[in-house]
C-alpha cells in the first residue's frame, strides 16, 4: 500500500462542530461541516486537496492545474489572475481555497457574493510547507489525513538533511527560475530555503528579496560550481541550458566549462505543494550525487 493511498484511507468525517480558522491573511472564516464543494484557485491548492484525498469534492480548478492527472477532468474557472467569476458561481462551492497570487479584487468580490473564501500565503521555508497541508487539513476537516501527510513528508525531508549532513563541500548554485534569463531567488523565497537544505549555497541568497534578476557581471563574478534551470520540460531546458553554453561571456564560469547544468521540473519544485520534497532530493542528488549512489 502506497503512503498516499493510506493517506486518503485515513480520510474520515469529522462530527459537525463550528470551528473558526484565521486563513493567511488574517481573515476569520468560519466552518460548521466538511465543504463537499471546493473550488481550487492555485494548482498547489489542487495538489494539496488531492492529496488529501479530496478529488472527489473539487468541483473547479484554474486551467493551470494539471496534476494530478484526475485534476484534468474537473470545470475549468479561469486562470490566477482572471478566475470566471459566473463559472465560480454556477458551481456553488461551499468553499473557494485561493493563493497568494490570486487579485485581491477578485477575492473580495467572492466574498462579496457571500462565498467562503480561504486565502493561503507563500512561505520562506520548506517547513511553512507542513503549515499549509495542515492549514488545508482543518478548512476541509481532514485534518487527521493532513497531520499524516505532512508528517510523512516531514520524515522524507529529514532523510534528505541527513544524507547531505556531512558533506565535505556545499557547491555555489545558480537557480535560474522558469529558465527566463537571470531571474532567481533570493533570501526570502523558499526555493532559497530549499537549495540550503539540499546541501548547495545560493549565489543569490544574500539578497533580501524573494526574487530578483542578476546581470551577466554579478553571475560571472559570482561563479557558481552548478547551474540549476527550472523548465516546464527537458526540450525547454535544451534551449535555456545552450544559451548558458553559447554566450562567450560565460566561457570562464565554472559551471559552464564543467557543463554542469541541470534540469529541475518547474511543476515540481515551483509549486508549494507535496511535490517540492521531491524537488528538494532532486536538488540534492544534482549537489551531491555520491551520498544518493547506494540509494
């Protein structure tokens, strides 16, 4: 039996009882029973529920929610920033999860319409990730299933650390985010938490900011041993990765004389959702593939 399939046979109903949870944003938002009809705003929102074992109470997803394959299948409400408000309406949810990303405007209007809105942050740590499986646990009152998943997750991460623990060498790594030119994480993203934890030192993580675009001079001067490329698939990440090889001003680069460039699945790693603990062992085995050959 898989750890997911377990998970969602731990899925039980819980008594109705009123609760009051305070989403990210400060909103109180008030939960008498398990909502039996969630719209998804977020494709990490999506992978959370499923996760959850709670498929089969989506009712709509964005267009951008393609994993898992299941997520394909459900009514489509717009994107992140352009949700169809009257699709959102004709599927009268019982509860709306959006995303930090999601317009404020859209938001308040749902609200507006009198529609259960839970508004989720983006955290700076890998751990805030537990935080919000749990958060998503207790609005859909799953939260035993939650607990376990989260924790489950939580022991794979530990596996990670410990295998990277005693590392002789943490390399500098250059992250290029979504493979659109020098744009990377700084300081205060969780993909900067993620690189330090599997064992690597961010060329960008001094920077107090969660994202920002180097210039050819900071990364040539920088010298970073690896670079990583977030790309959507392996053809994309061909053309990124070339125009690190073929631009004569980064022939001196370390890791472009090594060729040691990198591919990481965008979808993976740049959702906050149960996913980015495989990113973070695919990052690790990238950094230190000699403590993961027995595995």
């Amino acid at each position: 039996m898989t750890p997911l399939l377990l998970l969602s046979l731990l899925a039980t109903s819980i008594s109705p009882q009123q609760i009051t949870i305070t989403d990210d944003f400060g909103t109180p938002f008030t939960l008498v029973s398990a909502p039996q009809r969630i719209v998804s705003l977020a494709p990490n929102v999506t992978e959370i529920l499923f996760a959850l074992g709670l498929g089969d109470r989506i009712v709509g997803v964005t267009r951008y929610c393609d994993y898992p394959a299941e997520a394909l299948q459900k009514e489509k409400i717009g994107g992140l920033v352009d949700p169809n408000l009257e699709k959102i309406q004709s599927l009268r949810p019982d509860l709306i999860i959006a995303f930090r990303g999601n317009p404020l405007g859209i938001l308040n209007k749902l609200r507006s319409l009198h529609f259960p809105v839970f508004v989720l942050n983006l955290r700076s740590s890998l751990e805030g990730l537990f935080e919000t499986i749990e958060k998503v646990g207790r609005v859909t009152r799953a939260e035993r299933v939650a607990q376990s998943l989260a924790g489950f997750l939580e022991e794979k991460r530990k596996a990670i650390l410990l295998a990277v623990r005693d590392v002789a060498k943490r390399p500098k790594v250059f992250l290029s985010v979504y493979g659109q030119g020098l744009w990377t994480c700084g300081q205060g993203s969780y993909l900067n938490d993620l690189l330090v934890q599997a064992g690597g030192q961010n060329i960008a993580g001094g920077v107090p900011r969660r994202w920002l675009q180097l210039n050819r001079e900071q990364l040539i001067h920088e010298n970073p041993d690896i670079i990583v490329i977030m790309a959507k698939d392996r053809e994309f990440f061909s053309r990124a990765g070339e125009s690190f090889r073929t631009d004569p001003r980064f022939k001196d680069v370390r890791a472009v004389q090594d060729d040691n460039i990198h591919w990481l699945d965008e979808n993976m790693a740049g959702r906050f959702g149960p996913r980015l603990i495989g990113a973070l062992e695919a990052v690790a085995r990238i950094l230190h593939p000699e403590k993961f050959e027995a595995r």
